[in-house]
C-alpha cells in the first residue's frame, strides 16, 4: 500500500479520493433507499393476513440466500422450493434486484410470418445437424444455443453469419448472467460485464438501424417492418419509437427468444432420451422440407413439445409488480411489491398433473385434461410470451430433423441445473451420442 501512495503522486491521489468520495455517497443513498423500503416491509409485517416468510436481515433480506441457492448445485429455484416445503404456496420474501421483459411487437408475430419463419428454422436446423459427425458425441445445449441464436438474427435482423454475429452472441451470453448478479457496477463484476456487453450490443444494433433508416430497402425481418410501422406511425402522427427504443426491443426478443428455445430443446432431448415409450410413440416420415402444415400434422410431436415444457418449467418464475393493494388467497398484498408467480410448482402439483415427475406426453391426450391456468410455460394473461408459436416451431423442426436423422443415446443423465442461468438450463448440457440413420439401415 506504502509502495502505491509513493508511486501514483499528488493527482492521482486526489482523483482517487473523489473517486472514493463518489463511490461512498453512491453507496450511502443506495443504503438509505433501501432502509425507507425496509421500514416500509417491516411496517407491513406486522398487520395481520400478509403471507408468512421472513423479510432476512436489515437492508439485505434474503438475497445472501438468494445468491447462495443461485450458486449452488440446485440452481436459484432451490431457494423458493425450501420456503414453499416451510410456508406453503404463498409466502413473502425481501431480495434486491428486478427482471423485466418488455412488449411492443404484438402485430410481428402473424401465422403468415410463421409460416414463412418454419422454412428458415428448418434450413438452419438442417444444416447445423448435417455437420454432426456419426458416432460423435454433441453437447445439444451448445448446438441448441447456437440454433436458436442464428434463427433469431436471421428473422430479426437478417443477419446469418459474420464477426458481427458472433460478437453478438458472446455479449447477449453476459448480458444474461449479468440478470441474476448483485446490481454492483464495479469493474470485473459479473453485472457490470453485463452492462458493458449491453453497450456494445446497442451500438451494433444502432450502426446497423443506421445502415437502413432512410433507404427503401428489401429486407424482409423484424426490424425492416418495424422500421416501416414506425414510418407509418410518424405520417400519422403518432408516437414514433426512437432508435434506442428499437435496439431495446429487438435485444429484448434476442433474449426472450433464444436461452428460452435452446433450453427446452435441451430438456425434450434428454426426456425423450431417456423414454423408450415416448421415443416410440413418435412417427416421423421423412421430408425434404418442412411446412406450418406439416408441423400443424405432428399432434404427438406435440404433445412431446408440450409435456417437455410442462416437466422442465424453463421459466421457473414470473414477476408482477403490485399496482393496487390487494388480496390472494386471503393474504394481504401490497402496492408497490414484487409477486413471483412460481409455474413450476403449478407443473409438478399432484393435485394437478397425475404423477408430475413422469414424462407422459399422452396426458394430453384430452384437450381439456388440466384445470385453467394449469399450463404456464408461456406465462398467461397480458404478458403471455410473443414467441409461443415461433418457440413451438423451433422445437417441433428441431425434433423432426433430430428424428430422422439420428438415434441418440444421452451420455450423461444429471439433471442438476445450471448456476447463475436466468432460465432453467441443464448442467450437463445433455451430452448425446448419435448415430446417423442412413448408416444403422
Ligand atoms: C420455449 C421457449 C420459450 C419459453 C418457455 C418462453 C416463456 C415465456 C414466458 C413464461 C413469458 C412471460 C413472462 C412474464 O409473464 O413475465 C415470456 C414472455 C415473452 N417472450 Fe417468451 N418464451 C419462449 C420463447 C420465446 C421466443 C422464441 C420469443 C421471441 C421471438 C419470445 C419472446 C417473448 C417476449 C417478447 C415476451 C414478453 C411479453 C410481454 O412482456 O408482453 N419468447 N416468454
């Protein structure tokens, strides 16, 4: 320490203490916020008819055990596992840190865009499996992510290949991490890697809005009709998007769209990996190219797609900001609270599903086989995900190529999730063996 007062000289010790000044205030307000917020959940806590669960220490709350479950084996759902077995379905907790995901792009997603988005999935999937060596053993989460992130730039932004692309990909990876980390914006912490990554993003996207605004272009994605409904807009004087609105939308559906995918093909894989009766229920015929109407002849695959989902809740949780005092089930729930609606439990309730562990796609079977608001994997209500078809088309080209291209034996059958994930991901990454058909036949 004695070395570095000698070396940095007088200026630089100055910049230092106000550097240091600076970071001390910043702290001190972000204290004094979260004590006001403390009184006010503690002030709460002590009416009547408020959920049970304990608000943890002062200031902090609950999130050393938050952050302990998210590091841990088990994955961050352990943490709301451990107080539902203590409190029961509804229970109050005190964690510092928000998730959001934004909607303003409810009209991009027609059946016609599907349709045409199914050719694309299923030449991408195609050509990504076809450089599958036989006999190899392929990690499917990687190969997944890889998919699904090509699938998405493709359809949102025409972008298919390039350093732009791969760049991309590395810093949408860290922004995600960064969504589950301690909100600290210290260099080499996890959440401002995160917040870098997102800059770097904005800007590609930025340079390539640039590139189009103003030039009748032929561009056929999202971001060309965006720009068009925005022109539209503005002619009719209405609210236009500005440019960082675009880029936060089209970062948003990156996001939303490709860790969700790449996760739930992971989990159908090693499912159906590992149920031979499941494995065998499914006929898929061969095809040189694949349509919404061959996808929309697939009820097992189906069936498949959506018990995967069921089983492996890859959205284990969903927040709610409380906009008005009210009440669930008898509790007392106030403004200004965060409620985290938790479909996994829901997924594996006996009392809803028959044997909730078991893999059975056949449960389908009866349209109306569930209670309402059973099935949540793609949330419900106002915010119901914009991707629902799109997600399911990935999965169903996904499936039928894997079917007909491969057997595959999964390697490794841990299903422990993995830490820091924003989404339920597999640890393991399903490792698979696979054997190319044309040579078993
Ligand atoms: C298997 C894959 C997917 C799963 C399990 C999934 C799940 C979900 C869930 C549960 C929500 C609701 C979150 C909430 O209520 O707070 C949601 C929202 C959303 N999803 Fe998905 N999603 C998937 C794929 C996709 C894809 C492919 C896209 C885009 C192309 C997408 C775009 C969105 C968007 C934009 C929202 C926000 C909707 C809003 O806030 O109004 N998702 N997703």
């Amino acid at each position: 320490m004695f070395q570095l007062l000698v070396d940095v000289g007088p200026y630089c010790l100055c910049l230092y203490a106000v550097l240091g000044l600076g970071a001390m205030a910043f702290v001190m307000s972000q204290l004094q916020k979260m004590f006001q917020q403390q009184q006010l959940n503690w002030k709460y806590s002590m009416t009547d008819n408020i959920p049970p669960g304990s608000l943890g220490l002062p200031f902090i709350g609950e999130t050393i055990q938050f952050m302990a479950a998210i590091n841990s084996d088990k994955g961050f759902y352990d943490f709301v596992r451990e107080r539902s077995l203590r409190y029961g379905n509804c229970f109050k907790t005190n964690i510092f840190g928000e998730t959001h995901l934004r909607a303003s792009l409810v009209n991009l997603f027609s059946s016609n865009s599907i349709s045409s988005l199914v050719k694309q999935f299923d030449q991408l999937i195609f050509d990504a499996l076809s450089g599958w060596e036989d006999g190899a053993t392929v990690i499917v989460l990687d190969e997944a992510l890889k998919i699904t992130f090509k699938a998405m730039c493709k359809m949102l932004l025409s972008l298919e290949s390039g350093a732009e692309l791969e760049l991309l990909q590395e810093d949408v990876g860290q922004v995600c991490k960064a969504m589950l980390a301690f909100p600290l914006t210290f260099p080499c912490t996890r959440f401002y890697k995160g917040l870098q990554a997102r800059k770097r993003i904005m800007s590609t996207l930025e340079k390539i809005i640039s590139r189009r605004r103003g030039l009748d272009s032929d561009f056929e994605d999202f971001l060309q009709r965006l720009l068009a409904e925005d022109d539209a807009s503005c002619s009719q004087g209405m609210h236009r998007l500005t440019d960082e609105e675009i880029q936060d939308n089209i970062m948003t559906m990156i996001i939303a769209g490709q860790d969700t995918t790449a996760s739930a093909i992971t989990w159908m894989v090693k499912y159906l990996g590992e149920n031979e009766e499941a494995l065998d229920a499914i006929k898929a015929t061969k095809k040189s190219f694949l349509s919404l109407d061959d996808l929309n002849e697939m009820p097992y695959a189906s069936k498949v797609v959506k018990e995967s989902l069921r089983v492996a809740s890859v959205v284990p949780w969903f927040p709610r900001l409380v906009l008005e005092d009210c009440e669930i089930e008898g509790y007392k729930i106030k403004k200004g609270w965060n409620v985290n609606i938790d479909s996994r439990a829901i997924h594996l309730d006996p009392t809803v599903y028959d044997e909730p562990l078991k893999f059975n796609p056949s449960r389908f079977d009866d349209e109306i086989c569930c209670k309402p608001y059973s099935f949540l994997a793609f949330g419900m209500g106002a915010r119901t995900c914009l991707g629902i078809n799109m997600a399911k088309a990935m999965m169903l080209v996904f499936l039928h190529r894997l079917l007909t291209t491969y057997k595959w034996r999964v390697i490794d059958s841990d299903s422990s999730t993995e830490k820091w994930a924003l989404f339920s991901r597999l640890r393991s990454g399903c490792p698979v063996q696979v054997t190319r058909i044309s040579n078993i036949e």
